[in-house]
C-alpha cells in the first residue's frame, strides 16, 4: 500500500467523520424542539430516578458487593487473560505464518489479526 493511498483514506475517512457529525447535530435538534417527545422525556426521568434508587439499594446489600467484587476480580483476570492470549497468538502468527491453529480438542480456529494506528506516532523533532 502506497502512502498516497493511506493518505487518500485517510482524508475520505474525516470527510465521512464530518458529515456524520453534521447529520447527527441535525437530528439532535429536531428532537430537542418536539414538545412531546420533551414531555415524554420529563415522565421516563421521574421513572429511572425511582429505578437508579431501588437499584442502588439492592446492589448496597453486603450480599451483593460481595459478588460485586468478585465480578471485579474475574473481570479483570479475564482482561489480562484476554490480552496475553492476543500475544501469544500473534506469536503464534508470526512463527508458523499461519492464521489457522488447531486447539487441544481438535478444533479449527482462525487468528484474527488487526492493525490501527496508537497515540503519539509522530516522530517529535
């Protein structure tokens, strides 16, 4: 892939940001000014205040943190599981240049592989 190309991407891509932001403003302040829809809109807040307060006091039960925390926990183990797993694939990926592994039940799965740009890639001269 040429740089021109990935620069020509590049620019169709905030283009289509742009006008994606323009529409989306637009039909932000179409629903902003329906006096119905505002009303509606006044009843359904009353109603979630209620629900956030019953639900606050349901999830504050000791029972409930306790779980809440072990939520935590297994959420996060998961993350990092997710993530060394991502590294080893990609090692995977690169070693045998393949994008097909065969798991210890005999399964077939594809290796996804992306690419995307990270923050601070220009070089600071």
């Amino acid at each position: 892939m040429s740089n021109a190309s990935i620069e020509k991407r590049l620019e169709l891509l905030e283009n289509a940001e742009m006008e994606y932001k323009t529409h989306k403003e637009m039909l932000n302040d179409a629903l902003a000014n329906d006096s119905e829809l505002i009303q509606l809109e006044d009843k359904m807040k009353d109603g979630k205040r209620r629900y956030q307060a019953q639900k606050e006091a349901v999830m504050n039960e000791p029972e409930n943190r306790k779980i809440q925390e072990k939520m935590k926990d297994v959420a996060q183990e998961i993350k990092d599981t997710k993530k060394l797993l991502a590294d080893e694939l990609l090692g995977y990926f690169m070693q045998n240049n393949s994008l097909e592994y065969i798991d210890g039940k005999g399964n077939k799965r594809r290796i996804s592989v992306s690419a995307k740009f990270a923050k601070g890639g220009r070089d600071e001269e």
